[in-house]
C-alpha cells in the first residue's frame, strides 16, 4: 500500500510539471507561430532559429542546460523545478508553434478576404473567424503532443526531481523488483486514456461544422 | 456613386489592369463579361480593396479611396477610413467564402454586430427579412456544409447585404454552380435588379447579362474595350474584338 501511496507522491509531481507545461506553452505556442509567420525578418529570423534548436537537441539535453547555463553565464541560481519547467515550456511551445503555424496556413484565404470585405479588422478576423477553426483542424496533433509530454515527464529525473518514474525506480530497486516500474506504466496509461478522451470529447463538441 | 479612373495594376510586371476608367450609378445594374484573364475580377477586387492598385483613382460616393499622388503612384487613405468606406460595398464571390463555424443566421448577423455596431436584435431582424427575401427562412440555424451551392450563394447575398452596401460587386456569382442551382441564385440577383439594388456583376452568363443589366462593359486584355446597352453591345457592337467574342457566345 506505501508502494502506491509513494507512486501517486511522484505522480503528482509528474502533472504539476504536466500542467505547468501546458499552460505556459499552449499560449506561448500561439506567440511563437505568429513570430515566425511575421513578414518582419527581424522577428522571424530568431524566432526560427529558436525553433530549429529546441526541435533539433534531445529535451534531456536541454533540462540540464537550463539548469546550469544561468549559474555558469550569471552566477543565477535557478530552482530545479523552475529550470525544469522553463526547459519543458521553451521546448513545447516550439513543437506547439509549428501545429498553430500548419493550423493557421490550412485556413482558405477567401476566409480573410470575406472577412476583410465584411470589415472586421485584423485582430477580430483572427479571433472570430480563424482560430475557431484553427482550434477545430489541430485538435489531433496537439493531442498527440499532450501525449508525448505526459510521458516525456519523466525526463525531470535528470535534473534531479523525483516524479513518477523515479519513485517507481528507486521502489524497484529497493524491493528488488521490476514490478513498481510496470505499475509506473500503468499509472501514465491511464493518465494518457484520460488525455485521448478528453480530445476525444472536444473533437465531438467542434464536430456540429465542417 | 462609384467612379473608378485610370486605374492601373500589374502583377509581378504583367499588367492585368489597364486605364481602366467606369462609372456606376445608383440604381444602375452593371454587368462586366469578357474572355478568362481580361482582369474582370481583378477590377473587383481592386475596387473591394482585396487588391492594391498602382496607379489611377477609386471614389465611393464622394469618399476618396485612393487618389493618384503627384508622382504618379496610387495614395490609400488610413485603414480605419477604408474600412469606413468599403462598408458601403459588399461584394459575393465566386466560391461564396461563408463560415463554416457559424450557422448561417450568424453568417449574416455577425458583421452588422461586430462591425456595424448593431444589436444583436437589429441584426437578426435583418437577417430574417433577407433570409426570406433569399427564400431561406428555414435554413437560419443550419451550418453552411449542410447547404447546396446555390443555398450557400444565396447566404453569401445576404450576408453582403446585412451592411446594407449601396453598391454589390458579385464575381461571377454562378460560376461555381449548375445549371439548376444557377437559376436559382439568378432568380434572387434579378429580384434585387427590380428593387433598384445597384450593382455589377461579373458574369459569363449571357442571356442574364442581357435581360438584366442596364449597362454591359466588355473587357479584353485589362482593357475596357467598350461599354454600352446590352442592345447596343449584343446586337451592334463597334469593336471587332467585341464581336468576336459574342459571337462565340451566340454559336
């Protein structure tokens, strides 16, 4: 019973990060893909190149970066925690502006030009008439990703933060079993069976249009 | 109540606009025809401000759009005045471009709202007059994949003219539509040509062209090679490349 007890401990340390992450990277996401859609190079260029480097280094990689670069660049010390979550926030929001970017592209320009011809202005044409069905088309690729961050979680081990799957390792070894690991999988299939249908139920609600 | 002079415009150094000077009056039913490529529904565009012109002059009622500046290059008046002046023009197209997120009431109400500054009971009044008008009362809570191209062209009237423009661009409003469907759309165009809506109409369809418009213009090349009564321009036309192209038609 402390096995399970001590799983959930780590487990909700595993969606704190889990949620964190969203509800930074979900907006910020949004912020980065119209960076890197802007017709000024200024803003596009680094924008781009952020996005290249954190699709194009392991996460791993980059947690233990964000832990130790401030301290080495500016004697900063960064909470491990904080280092984990700015590293996992930079990362998805990269992944999270390329959905936003294909999503926002795939909507018709007579969508715009409508618009435009009905006199709503740039920033009413983007929130009443784009996103909506922006939000409609990435519902199966921002699931996938919501996926993947449930179970890249427990990459935070790295830097030190006990979450669901170090627990269930370091139960592993001291019972001297690998059971503690298969039920460490069991808790993150069912976090990701609720995640499928939760997308599952949005994708429902979005499906009255086409 | 809408003069457009000397317009020109060029798409990477081709020009598809050409001095093109017209004028529309009110009440007037204009009908624009001419071979693929002659700039037909560019011109609407240009005058929908979905296209930026080059050179030459656009006024709506008075209102200066865009004026040519001494150095010869097309000057637009801020966007906020622009978008103050296009709310007199609604123009439909060709693929009618409705919302797919909103059921067709709110298609139609949701500019004169938001962009107009209607109440949301205003707009909806409206929006069942024209709704009857088109013949659609029935389809008010329906979303736009549930209606036929000729349901969806006649939402896409409608909701240009919930701003209540006084002049409607149309771009070549049937071309995406069959015969039977073409009927129908027309039916509503000749409706608003009797109830003195003034418009131009882009159009391959001859015969409408012909029994509806009171003015044809006939354009080539980014040209408006001549314009007239569709009597004139049907059965006497002066250019041979007028000619030639109702000549295809009537064969």
């Amino acid at each position: 019973m402390s096995l399970f007890i001590r799983l959930c401990q780590g487990m909700l340390v595993s969606l704190e990060i889990f949620f964190l992450t969203l509800l930074f990277s979900l907006p910020l996401g949004m912020l980065v893909a119209l960076g890197s859609m802007s017709g000024k190079k200024l803003i596009k260029k680094p924008i781009r190149i952020y996005i290249l480097i954190m699709r194009g280094t392991p996460l791993i990689l980059q947690l233990v970066f964000v832990l130790y670069a401030p301290f080495y660049l500016f004697g900063i010390n960064l909470n491990r925690f904080t280092a984990a979550i700015i590293a996992f926030v930079l990362n998805y929001a990269a992944y999270m502006s390329e959905i936003y970017r294909a999503g926002i592209e795939s909507i018709p320009i007579g969508q715009y030009e409508a618009a435009s011809v009905l006199g709503f202005t740039k920033f009413q044409t983007f929130f009443r008439i784009v996103l909506p069905q922006v939000v409609k088309r990435i519902l199966p690729p921002v699931s996938n990703e919501v996926i993947t961050l449930i179970k890249d979680t427990a990459l935070v081990q790295v830097v030190g933060i006990s979450e669901l799957f170090r627990v269930a390792q370091n139960e592993a070894s001291r019972v001297f079993s690998t059971n503690p690991l298969f039920i460490a999988g069991i808790f993150y299939f069912v976090m990701n069976w609720l995640v499928t249908k939760v997308f599952h139920s949005m994708e429902e609600r979005l499906s009255y249009y086409r | 109540m809408l003069k457009v002079s000397n317009v020109y415009k060029s798409f990477d150094g081709k020009e598809v606009l050409k001095d093109v000077t017209f004028e529309i009056r009110k009440g007037e039913v204009v009908a624009i025809i001419g071979p693929s490529g002659s700039g037909k529904s560019t011109l609407l565009r240009c005058i929908n401000l979905l296209e930026r012109i080059d050179k030459g002059a656009i006024v709506v009622n008075g209102n200066v759009m865009v004026r040519t500046s001494d150095s010869g290059k097309a000057v637009y008046e801020n966007d906020k005045t622009l978008r103050k002046i296009r709310l007199n023009l609604g123009l439909v197209f060709q693929n009618f471009n409705l919302f797919p997120h909103f059921s067709v009431l709110r298609n139609i109400t949701e500019a004169p709202i938001h962009v107009a500054g209607m109440t949301r009971s205003e707009a909806n009044k409206i929006a069942f007059e024209l709704l009857e008008k088109m013949g659609l009362s029935d389809k008010k809570d329906a979303y736009p994949h549930q209606l036929s191209g000729g349901q969806s062209q006649r939402v896409a009237i409608a909701r240009a003219l919930a701003l209540k423009p006084e002049v409607l661009f149309l771009d070549e409003p049937t071309s995406a539509l069959d015969p039977e469907l073409t009927i129908e759309v027309l039916k509503v165009i000749k409706k608003l040509a009797a109830e003195k809506m003034t418009m131009a109409v882009v159009t391959h369809e001859m015969n409408f062209a012909k029994e509806v418009a009171d003015r044809i213009i006939f354009m080539d090349r980014g040209q408006i090679i001549e314009e007239g009564t569709p009597k004139m321009l049907f059965e006497n036309p002066l250019n041979e490349r007028t000619r030639a192209f109702i000549r295809g038609f009537n064969n």
